[in-house]
C-alpha cells in the first residue's frame, strides 16, 4: 500500500464466519499483516458456529479483533449488515474468511478508494480469474453477464463478496439483511443509483484452504442461489424507487 493510503485511511475488516475454525486464524493473522498500521479492527460475525469457530477467535485473544457471537440470528447478509453497523474504519471491507480470497488482496481495493467510493473486487476484469470447479466458475460468469445485461451497468462482478467501501456511503444505502448473496447484487445496485463512484479490482478468486463450501459444493443449493439471484436481479430491473 503506497504512502498516502497508510497515512491517510483507518480500515474495518468485517469476517462473517459460519463453521471456518480451519480458516479464521490463518485469515485473522494475514489481515493483520498485510494492514498493519491501517488496521482499526477485525469484526468476526459468528452464527455460533457448531465447530466453535468462535472460541478459536476468542482463544487467539488478538487486540484488533471484536467477536460478534450470535446466538438466535444466522444468514451472511444480517452477519455483514451487523458487522458493518458495529465498523468504526474510514473504510469497511468485507470478505469470506475461507482465504478463497486472498487478504494480500486487500491493499488493492483500498488504493482505489483515494478516488472511488466503492472498490469491487473482481473476477472477470484484467487479472481476474475464478480458478473453482469449471461450471462453477462458468455458471458464476454467466449469472453475472445477465445481471449486467438486465441492469444496465458496466459492473461485471454482481455476486463478488469482495469489497472495500468508504463509510460514508452507508448514510444513503444500507446492506438488505435478508438472504444469501443477492445482498451484494442489491447493494451494488443502489449505490449506481445513488451516482457512488464504482471501479473494479480483477484478483484470482481461488478455492477454499479448507473446510465445506455453503453454496459450491451442493450442486442443487448452487442452482437454487444462482436462481434467486436471477430474481433479484428481475426484482431490482422493475423496481420503481
């Protein structure tokens, strides 16, 4: 990260994890790292996960990291929605904590920030690649190409998870709680409508360092998001306001 950024920019980076006991040290410690002094805080937002990923993170007693354990409330849309409420950064960035995205990548959103508010991380522009299963990775790049298609907009990652965003954004569009991924879809959306300026970042989205996939690894569940997806994406087309 270049000079100014370190200067100039405090960064929350909000984790929401669901059974990643495997990942969420190794995703904390390169956080860490590779922020360094532009780290405010790591917001883990965990749906008391059964494999204790919870107690990992408590147990790594790290001095930036604020657990969030939920007991009575799950889904990764109100996890990220919670997370970002709870950001005290200059700039909130979200990511899966399963290392699919590398944290190194980081620093790369967050340069863009100085003259973008959002900053998407991507995989079909420039370097950007989806190295999962091939009809993963073929199904993925064909739902976005419709959610272009339909909304008018030169954003080619919809359903990225990948984000850096300046907090003041959030004073107009807020995170849809509801759901899965058709969160980002949405929020995306808005912030176009908003006029926020958008740019994308291509980075090499690869597969989990370890654990279970929720949505890649059951064929039926990935048709089942890749459909409800489609309907946001119909949904937010026809939406009057």
């Amino acid at each position: 990260m270049n000079e100014n950024i370190k200067n100039c920019f405090q960064i929350s980076v909000v984790l929401p994890s669901y059974n990643e006991r495997e990942n969420i040290v190794e995703a904390i410690k390169r956080v860490t790292k590779t922020l360094d002094n532009n780290l405010r805080e790591i917001i883990v937002v965990d749906d008391n996960s059964p494999d204790e990923t919870w107690r990992h993170v408590e147990e790594l007693n790290h001095p930036k990291v604020k657990l969030i354990r939920r007991i009575n409330e799950k889904g990764l849309a109100s996890a990220l929605a919670t997370g970002i409420d709870m950001a005290k950064g200059d700039i909130i960035v979200w990511m899966d904590c399963d290392l699919g995205v590398p944290p190194e990548e980081v620093p790369r959103l967050v340069e863009r920030i100085e003259d973008y508010d959002l900053a998407i991380g991507s995989r079909f522009i420039g370097i950007g690649k989806d190295l999962r299963k091939r009809w993963i990775a073929i199904s993925s790049h064909l739902i976005n190409f419709i959610a272009q298609l339909i909304l008018g907009s030169d954003v080619k990652d919809y359903t990225s998870g990948f984000i850096a965003v300046r907090r003041e954004v959030f004073n107009k569009v807020r995170i849809n709680p509801k759901g899965f991924g058709e969160y980002f879809i949405e929020f995306v959306h808005q912030c176009s409508k908003n006029k926020f300026k958008i740019t994308e970042v291509g980075y090499i989205y690869g597969n989990r360092a370890g654990g279970v996939s929720k949505s890649t690894d059951n064929f039926i569940i990935f048709l089942k998001l890749g459909f409800k997806y489609f309907l946001k994406v119909v949904e937010l087309r026809f939406k009057k306001s």
